[in-house]
C-alpha cells in the first residue's frame, strides 16, 4: 500500500482550509482555524492580505474547477458528522485518522473528544513535520495563555493560537510501503483498542489505492465491535474509464504532477456489497448535488459548484461481518 498522504497534497489542502477560514464566506469557508500552522511563516503573511488570498482564490478557480468549494464544504461535512458521532447514544470510545495528513479534528474538537483517545495514522515522513508543527503550536499556545486575551479585531489572525489540547492525540508512524501490513494486528501494537467501538476518519485517501488494499482497509474496520463508523470519501469508478464530471480532468492532471495519480475508483453497486458482506449499513451518503445544497448554497440560493465526482460515506457495523 502506499503512504497515506504525499507533502504537496497535504499542504496544498492546508492552504485551501487557511482560506476558507480567513475569507468566512457564507459558501466558500471553513472552519478549520488550526490549518495556517502547516503553512510556511511566508505563507502565512501572504494570506494577512485580502489581495493576495483574492488572487490565489481565482487561481485555484480556474485551474482546479469545483476543486476549492469541495475541499472546503467536505471539511465541513466530515466535522458535522464527527460531532453527530459523539452525540450519539452508541458514540465511538476513539478516533482513528488514517492517512491523516495535515487533518485537525483530534486538536479542534478536543473538549467534545474528551474521553476518547485519538490515534493519527501516516507515513513516518509526514508524522514527524505534523508532530514537529504541532509542538510548536502548543508552545505558542502556552505563550498567549499568559498575556491578554485578542479583541475581536485582532482576533481571526490570531485563532491558530487556539485552545485545543494534542496532548492525547497519539501518533502511529506506518510505511505500508516497507515493513508494515495494515491489519488488526499492526492497530492493536499501536495502542489501539480492538474491542472498542470505533470512528474511522478515512479522508482524501481512498482514490490513491488499488482495490485491493482499499477492501482490505474496509475489512480490517470490520473487525471492530457493532457500532463502529467509518467516514470517507471516494471517486467513481468511471473517471478512470472515460468519464468525464465538474472538475474531474483538472483533479486527476493535477495530482498526476503531484506524483499521487488517481488509481481507484468505486461503483455504487459495488459498494453496496462490500458493506453487506462485512456487516455495514450505509447511514449516510453525500452526493456532489447534496455538498452543494447543504453547504455551498447561501441564503439568496446563489451556490457554489464542487467537484462532481465524489462522495461522502458513512458507513456503521450493525452485524458481525461474513468474511
């Protein structure tokens, strides 16, 4: 299996959520506060001036078609149903990140994670400079609890100071490449509970992997106790053979530059047997239509078109699975 997550793709979605979150539009926007501190000193600067976010706004606009509104309203989608994950009856007893890349979840939303250990899973090249960004940003953190607190006009340059607490955020450096086989066995060496339910954060990673490997992902969740959940995103399987979607061309060249070309796309039907056969219900899919209207549509009804070939999957084990 591949790593998880390539340093380009990783930062460049850092800098797509850093925007989302200083532009706080009421379509194009996030709320990932934490993301700058990925970015270069630079960066971060460049992205004080509306200007310049302005310009690299309209970049990404034409290069990447639907690509930006995607990335920004799929953040969204994936932290709204963490929280419904936690506020349910049956919640998770932890939070596993697979190919977590530059993700911030574990660091936001640790007063609602209290409880719940987090396990981050990636390469050991991307683990040690997300290890090493976030001990600075703690140190920085500590820095800020001793003057006074930012006014509100100061306040959005300064929310990457934040609040959130990594200190239970456990991270597992794996090379799937190498050494290590993704299966229950190399989860539970890592501290991982096997008879704990579950949430399995699995974003931006499934259209990177062969088939294979990706049912082999699926299976290994599987394996956990009846309400585990797993939340990721997929490609169809036809832009691999000629389809063509909103964006899709500019999505697969782009990541072909990148080194991390597009290798797996999934159909619906098949999707729907895999789950049957590992004992998931499928209690949540969002289409590109769906993304559009829940999160890139204002008030006035004007929208905001994503990419047109991805969905969002939630998936809960109701049954021991059949394999």
């Amino acid at each position: 299996m591949k790593k998880f997550s390539k340093m380009s793709s990783a930062e460049s979605m850092a800098l797509i959520r850093t925007l989302g979150y200083k532009e706080n539009g009421t379509t194009i926007r996030s709320e990932d506060y934490i993301a700058a501190v990925f970015l270069s000193k630079l960066m971060r600067f460049m992205l004080s001036f509306s200007v310049i976010r302005s310009l690299i706004l309209a970049i990404y606009t034409i290069k990447l078609p639907g690509g930006m509104p995607y990335i920004m309203a799929k953040s969204r989608a994936i932290d709204d149903m963490l929280l419904q994950a936690l506020a349910d009856d049956e919640k998770p007893e932890q939070l596993v990140i697979l190919g977590a890349g530059y993700d911030t979840r574990a660091y936001r939303f640790r007063e609602q994670l209290t409880n719940i250990q987090c396990f981050e899973i990636d390469h050991p090249e991307m683990i040690a400079r997300k290890r090493a960004a976030m001990q600075q940003f703690t140190k920085k953190r500590a820095k800020t609890r001793t003057t006074t607190r930012a006014t509100a006009s100061t306040q959005h340059d300064n929310d990457i100071n934040g609040t959130s607490d990594i200190s239970s955020v456990h991270y597992c450096a794996a090379d799937f490449n190498g050494q290590d086989n993704f299966d229950l066995d190399w989860l539970v060496s890592q501290g991982i509970d096997k008879n704990k339910k579950t949430l399995f954060i699995i974003d931006g990673v499934s259209y990177f992997l062969q088939a294979a490997a990706f049912k082999n992902l699926l299976a290994v969740t599987a394996l956990f106790p009846e309400n585990t959940q797993v939340i990721f995103d997929y490609a169809y399987a036809d832009i691999l053979t000629g389809g063509t979607y909103h964006g899709s061309e500019a999505f697969k060249s782009s990541l072909q530059k990148m080194g991390e070309p597009v290798t797996y796309g999934i159909h619906q039907q098949e999707l729907m047997h895999t789950m049957k056969v590992l004992g998931f219900e499928l209690t949540e899919l969002i289409t590109p239509k769906q993304l559009e209207q829940q999160y890139l549509t204002n008030p006035n009804g004007e929208s905001v078109q994503p990419y047109g070939f991805l969905n969002i999957a939630l998936l809960r084990r109701a049954a021991k699975p059949c394999i």
